[in-house]
C-alpha cells in the first residue's frame, strides 16, 4: 500500500514538473513581453529554463529578445541588466534605441554569466540632431579600449576641429577632450556602481560609424 501511495506522489509529481515546465516558460516571456512593450514595440521574447521552477526565483538559462524600436535613459537599460544578472545566457537587439539623448541604430546586446557585449551604429544625422553645433564626428584611432574620435564643430560661424578620447575610468565611460589640460574638462557620460565598463571601440561606415563596447555586472 504504502509502495503505491509512494508511486502515486511520484506520478503527481512528475505531471506538475511537465506542466511547469511547459507553462511557465511562456508565462515568464509574456510578463516581459508586457513589460518592454510600455517603452517600445516588442517584435519576439523567449524564454528559456531548465527546470522551468527556477522562473519563480527569477532565474532563467537564456533569454531571447527581439525590439523593433525601444525608448530608455542608460540608466534605466542598467537597471534592466542588472536585473537581468540571474539570466545565464542574454541576447537582445533593437533596429531603433532612442537613449533620449542619441539615437542608436541596429543595436546588439549579449550577455554570458557578467560579461556583456554590445554594438550599435551611430549616423551623422543622429548625432547632429542630438547636438546641433556638430557637423561632424568621425573615429581616427581605437585600440587598448580606448576610442578617439575627431569632430567639427561650428559655433557663432566660428568652426574647429577637435579630437577627444572615449574610455573608461573605474568602470565610468567618460569622455576627455585632447587638448592641454584636457583631463580638466574631462565628461563622465555613462556611470552606474551596477554595470562596469571595460572597453570601447568604433570602426567607420559609410553612414557613420559602429561603435562597440564590452563591460560587466558587479
């Protein structure tokens, strides 16, 4: 009797661990789905997890994400990484990211355990509407994780050109103007204590150029 109770509990729950494993996948890509399409339109999400009960700690294998177009500050795209840092496997990419500021273009994320890496490209036009008194920027040197770009620039119909170097300080992405004393005015523009940057770089193209970095979740 009790051989058969034992092989009754087995058999109820081996049927939860199979439905489990074919619902809550689709659960779990649908909550996201809903959750990316409040701040663009969301071509695909899959989700992948093996036992599918690791989805109720958060936890999943791979995670696949397709976006037409996708609005959010860089801040905001940390916040979902790091909430992304108990996902094994990311792959993400958008045809439009509007940061707010910049527009980026065909743009790529992968994730494996920490390590992210991720592409876009960058237009002249892009990068006019966002500031105005560039006419514009183009990448002469990128090696050691670092990227210079070289720009002109037109004020009061006074036009110069300068070079200044991407790079990343602590894990900052910060940009420094080369001139003398250029580490005075030097800009942070991307630093979060949840995301790492470890190195950037930049090829040209004929629309503008493609920029590529690499950095990790702390």
């Amino acid at each position: 009797m009790r051989r058969l109770a034992g092989l009754g509990v087995l058999v109820v729950l081996i049927l939860v661990l199979g439905v489990a494993q074919l619902v809550l996948p689709g659960i779990a890509a649908q909550r996201l789905r809903d959750r990316l399409a409040r701040s663009g339109r969301v071509l695909s999400v899959q989700v992948d997890a093996f036992p599918a009960l690791e989805l109720l700690w958060h936890q999943a294998d791979r995670v696949v994400v397709r976006l037409q177009r996708y609005r959010s500050s860089p801040q905001g795209l940390a916040t979902l990484l790091n909430q992304a840092g108990d996902v094994g496997s990311l792959s993400a990419s958008a045809a439009e990211l509007d940061t707010g500021l910049l527009t980026l273009r065909d743009a790529s994320l992968t994730k494996h355990g920490n390590q992210l890496a991720g592409s876009a490209q960058v237009t002249e036009a892009d990068l006019r509407t966002a500031l105005p008194v560039l006419d514009s920027v183009t990448p002469v040197a990128s090696s050691d994780g670092t990227l210079t770009l070289q720009g002109t620039a037109s004020l009061l119909g006074v036009a110069a050109t300068v070079q200044a170097t991407v790079s990343q300080q602590n894990g900052d992405l910060v940009v420094t103007p080369d001139v003398p004393f250029g580490g005075l005015a030097t800009i942070r523009v991307f630093s979060d204590p949840r995301l790492a940057v470890e190195s950037i770089s930049a090829a040209r193209t004929p629309a503008g150029f493609r920029v590529s970095a690499t950095g990790s979740l702390r």
